[in-house]
C-alpha cells in the first residue's frame, strides 16, 4: 500500500507499482482528487489524522500482513499507522523519510533546518502559492526546472488548493516523529539518496541507528523523489528486502 508525499497523489507511485501485485494506492485528504470538502483544517493539524485515514481503507479492505510504502511525509504517516496497527501492518518502506525537517539540538537530533528556514518557507508559500511551486519543485525534484519530474511536481503542487496547501505545508514541515521513529513497532526499510536537498545524510544516519529493525539503504541520485527519477533502482531494493522479509 503505498502512500503519496506533500503536494502529491496516488499518481507519482506509477512507475514503480507495476513490478508489484495487490497494490493499493490513494490520495491524501486534500491532494489529488480527493474530497477537497473532507478536509477539516482543525482535524488535520494533527498528523495522526491522515493515518487513521490511512487504517480505515486498510480496514475496510480488510488487509492483512500490510507492507505500507511512505514517500517522505507519507513516510511518516506510514510510521504512524503502523505503530496504531502493527497486527495489520507488517513492515515499511520509507522513501526519502525524515522524523522531523526541524532541529532539536537538545535531543540529539539535527533535521536540516532552524525554525526560522521553515517559517520563510511556509511565508512564501502563504504570500506566493504558485511561485513557491515553481521554485520549490526542481529542488524537490533534484533536476533542472524543465526536468521531467520537476515539470510534474510543479504542476501538482500548483493544483493543490492554496489554502490546503499552506496549512498541510505546516504540518508536514513542523512535524515531529522523532520519538514515533525511535519507537516503530514494525522494521522499515529506509530509502535515501545520496544528494537530498531536503533530507541530510545524517537524517538517514540516525534512522538507522533509532528505528527498531531499520535497514538502510543508500541510491546513488538526486534529490527527494527516487521513485520518480530513478524508479528501478527503487523497485530492486525494495524487491531484495521483500525476499529477505519473506
């Protein structure tokens, strides 16, 4: 089952979700097509919100033995669900994850950005919907902004509803798994690229140290979203740790 990131849907996982049977994809309450009126801005300030979401499709599937793919907030929702559900869910994959974008020097933990970076994104963002898209896009991408991926990703982060966006721009770079991580109740297979923007090395680095059952591995590429710009190699490592989980 495989869930999207920030400014995403179901969509992005199509390159990868054919090397795979018994695939469950969706779309985020407040991405994609979801019910755009579903989205209760007080609800979902909390996180929690969209993996209990995320159990209710799983529940009413009536899955079993779940292995729940995350793209990086997805990631973390992922997490979430499976610590609510682990008689549900049997592992994770977690591509480009990151407990928390933010700092917490105090507790050991170097996310990438101060406070005060993740304020002037989510200014932009509330000032200038459509031009934080397009500068943000090839970034996320890690490609030229007439790249394939970053082409894609600027028109869905555009589509998003500028409102929704704001606010789950918030949640997602405000978020803090740090103990959720350190706590996961299911293994996870961790995917990081070597050249993240958005997600250092030493977010990675930590996983494998915190994460109960983590196994990393390391994709040689650019930027925060290998299953769009290098879909194989994801599909083999997650193929290789499926096997070894069997």
């Amino acid at each position: 089952m495989f869930v999207h990131g920030y400014g995403c849907d179901q969509t992005m996982w199509r390159r990868v979700t054919p090397s795979f049977e018994r695939v469950v994809t969706y779309d985020l309450t407040g991405m994609g097509r979801s019910d755009l009126s579903a989205y209760d801005f007080r609800k979902y300030a909390e996180l929690q919100a969209h993996a209990d979401d995320l159990l209710q499709i799983i529940g009413a599937l009536e899955l079993s033995d779940v292995t729940l793919v995350g793209h990086s907030i997805g990631a973390s929702i992922a997490v979430l669900a499976a610590n609510r559900a682990p008689d549900r869910i049997a592992r994770t994959v977690l591509v480009s994850p990151t407990p928390s974008f933010l700092d917490h020097p105090e507790r050991g933990y170097r996310g990438g950005f101060s406070r005060k970076d993740l304020e002037g994104l989510i200014d932009l963002l509330q000032e200038n919907h459509l031009g934080w898209s397009a500068q943000m896009a090839p970034t996320v991408a890690g490609q030229p902004a007439d790249g394939s991926a970053a082409v894609e990703l600027t028109q869905s982060f555009c589509r998003t509803d500028p409102e929704i966006a704001a606010h789950f721009g918030r949640v997602t770079f405000f978020a803090d798994c740090i103990d959720d991580m350190a706590g996961a109740a299911r293994p996870a297979l961790i995917l990081h690229c070597d050249d993240d923007a958005l997600v250092p090395m030493q977010v990675a680095e930590w996983m494998q140290r915190h994460v109960p059952g983590a196994t990393l591995k390391v994709l040689r590429a650019t930027g925060h979203c290998p299953h769009m710009t290098v879909p194989d190699d994801v599909v083999a490592a997650m193929q290789e740790y499926l096997r070894q989980a069997a």
